[in-house]
C-alpha cells in the first residue's frame, strides 16, 4: 500500500475479550506491513462511530476496523452522511475478530489476521452497497442507521438480545445456534405488514424476516443465498408461517444453503423496504438489536469504498 494516514479502531472486547488480548501482537503484526498508523481502543457502544468521524474529517485515508460484525457497523455508521461518505476519497479495511464475523462469508476478506492485514497493505478497493434504516430505539426515539450485512426482524432479534446478554466464550456458531433454539420455544410467530416497493404489501405471519446485502447471519446461517454486495438490491427472506416442529426440522437447511428447499419460506427483492407490527418485534442489525418496528429501509448503492481481495 502506497503511504496513506492510516487509523486502526479496535474493539478490546469483541470476541469475549480476545481482541483485547491479541491488540499487541496485531499492532505488531500491522506495523511490518503498513507502516507507521494511529490507533484508538473503543470503551462503550458508539466510540467506533464518534472516533471514525473524527478522524476522517481530519484526513484520515484509512480505517481499519479491528473487531466483529457489530463493531464494523458502528465504524460504517462513522463514515456516512447521508448517501455519501464524510471523506469520500477514503477507504475501509477490516481485521475480523469478532464472535460475529458473517459479513466476510460474502465478502472476499480472509478470516485469518495475518492474511486480512495483507490484504489491506496490497489496497485493493471494491465498492459495496448500504443499507440505511430509520426505525424506533428502546426509547420509541426514532434514529437512522446504516448496515453493510443483514437486518432481520422477527426471531433475530430475539437471538441477538439474548446472544448480547449469554457468555460467548464457545464461540459463534454455538452462541448463536443455542440462543436460536431457546428463542424458538420462548417466542411466537408474528404477523407483520411488509412492503417491498412496489411489488409487494400485504400482512404476513412470519418467524423472521431478513432484508439482507450480504448473504450470511447469526453465526453462519445462510439466509439469503442470493444477495449480493454490489447489485444495488435487497434479498429478502420471509420465514413463514411454519409450525415449531417445521421449524425444528428444516433448521439445518438454514445453515447448509438449502433454505430455498423449505415449504413457506418465500423470496423478494427491491431498494426499499417497509415494516411494521402491532406486537412487539425486535430487530437484529447487523448482530445488534438496537430497537423496535416500525422500519424504512432504504438501498444505498455504491456507497463505501472497502478493501478486499480481487476476486
């Protein structure tokens, strides 16, 4: 990578404390291949977002988020401003280690830190696609938000508030296939009015409903085996209205790639998505549950420029 200002964010917490643990060896790591950065080490929810603004009106080039999916949301919130990004010359690089990391399932970014930071010194750019949504916090106080992978609403939500609350230490795909499976016998179907453009309004009674731009969630759940980061279009998955033994059944086939097999799980696509409840349903974003229906989501095609490898 040519010599750019370069600034590291790094999550201590993510992966139930370990990203903490590793920053030394990390910074070591990224210091042989890139050269001289800044780093910040986030405290408490929103850091990543005020200190990525931050730094980018001061020119920063570079953002490297060091974390999980969540953590990446927050440094994905700090770039944007409305369509565009603060400093639309700059780029984002990734370093997953995080107890979510779906986001990389889809998107050529390795798993390995090793291969991610060389990744990021070779600086090869592909632009990406956005998700923002305007929804109601735990407060009924409405908010914009911006997500890069999956928003779900339904059962998701339910997973996610209760993964945030469990010991992650066995890992993600343990911490989210276990918090799934207590979900299902604690939570109900929902009925939900969805509008998907133009093309689709109705009442649907549904588990969950994933309005996805990458096509992995919850620990390796693939539930929209379709989408793409750069089609300028939302895969939506509606999980209908199945009984809990239907559920139980097909579970494996949401992991497996087979969900396209399951009897009342149906498919839309479109650039602006529209839900609402009279019942109490959570949303997931991005592996965080910041709030409640009612939701907008709208697509923001090309709308980050981000570091990954050339496919």
């Amino acid at each position: 990578m040519i010599s750019k200002k370069i600034v590291f964010i790094v999550n201590p917490k993510a992966s139930n404390g370990l990203t903490g643990r590793k920053w030394p060896l990390i910074h070591a790591m990224a210091r042989d291949r890139l050269g001289s950065f800044t780093s910040y080490l986030t405290t408490q929810p929103g850091d990543a977002i005020r200190i990525t603004r931050k730094n980018l009106t001061e020119g920063a080039e570079v953002i490297v988020c060091v974390g999980g999916d969540g953590t990446l949301n927050e440094v994905i919130n700090g770039f944007m401003s409305g369509e565009q990004t603060i400093q639309t010359g700059a780029a984002l690089g990734f370093v997953p280690h995080g107890t979510g990391c779906d986001f990389i399932r889809t998107v050529p970014i390795p798993a390995r830190i090793e291969q991610s930071l060389d990744t990021i010194m070779e600086g090869h750019i592909s632009t990406i696609d956005l998700g923002r949504l305007q929804y109601h916090d735990h407060r009924n106080c409405p908010r914009t938000r911006y997500f890069h992978n999956i928003i779900s609403f339904g059962l998701g939500g339910e997973v996610d508030d209760r993964v945030n609350r469990s010991n992650k230490v066995f890992g993600p795909f343990i911490s989210f296939f276990w918090s799934a499976v207590v979900s299902l016998f604690l939570y109900g179907k929902k009925s939900i009015r969805l509008k998907v453009d133009d093309l689709f309004d109705d009442e649907v009674i549904t588990w969950n409903i994933a309005v996805a731009n990458g096509q992995y969630h919850g620990g390796g759940m693939r539930i929209a085996p379709d989408a793409a980061i750069d089609d300028g279009l939302f895969h939506i998955t509606v999980v209908g209205d199945l009984s809990l033994a239907e559920v139980l059944w097909h579970f494996p086939k949401l992991y497996n790639g087979r969900i396209k097999d399951i009897r009342n799980v149906s498919f839309l696509t479109g650039k602006k998505v529209e839900a609402s409840s009279e019942q109490r349903v959570l949303l997931d974003v991005d592996g965080e549950q910041p709030g409640r229906l009612p939701v907008v989501i709208d697509m923001v095609p090309a709308a980050l420029r981000m570091i990954t490898k050339k496919s």
